[in-house]
C-alpha cells in the first residue's frame, strides 16, 4: 500500500469510483482507523503491526486506509513513512 496526500487519494477515489462502475470484477479493501490522536510519535512499529500483520488468517492490509486525529501535518508525513516502509 501506498500512502498519499489528501487531494491526491480523493481524486484517484474518484477515477476508481467512475470506472469501477461499469465493472466489478475487482475489490478495493478500505479501511477506517480512528488512530486516537496521533502525534507522530515513535508508534511505528504498532501501526506496522496493526495494518499488516495477519492474526487468526486475517490481516487489514487495506488498499485505501481512512485516518482520523492525526494531530498535525508532521506528524501525517510521519504515519504515511511508516505505512509506505
């Protein structure tokens, strides 16, 4: 998964929306994560952990991840570093 800026996932959202109506032959798992005001603190190896790892044969490893309270723009950049390593 590839993390990306808001503009950038709302427009692709979009495209994706569009040209997936005429056909589903494909799922796109999204994901909605209230990560309880985040900071950018060190947290990354527990959001690696909650958004790959796989339990029970489960594992959210979503195409699209919906992020909630996260603090500030530095503290964004750092989430989405830790998603995209």
């Amino acid at each position: 998964m590839r993390v990306l800026s808001l503009p950038v996932v709302a427009g692709v959202s979009a495209a994706s929306l569009f040209l997936a109506a005429g056909s589903a032959h494909a799922q796109i798992r999204v994901a909605n994560w209230n990560i309880s005001f985040y900071d950018g603190t060190d947290r990354g190896p527990a959001i690696q952990t909650a958004v790959y790892a796989s339990f029970e044969g489960r594992s959210m490893s979503p195409d699209v991840l919906l992020v909630q309270e996260v603090d500030t723009e530095a503290a964004m950049n750092t989430l989405r570093n830790v998603l995209n390593t």
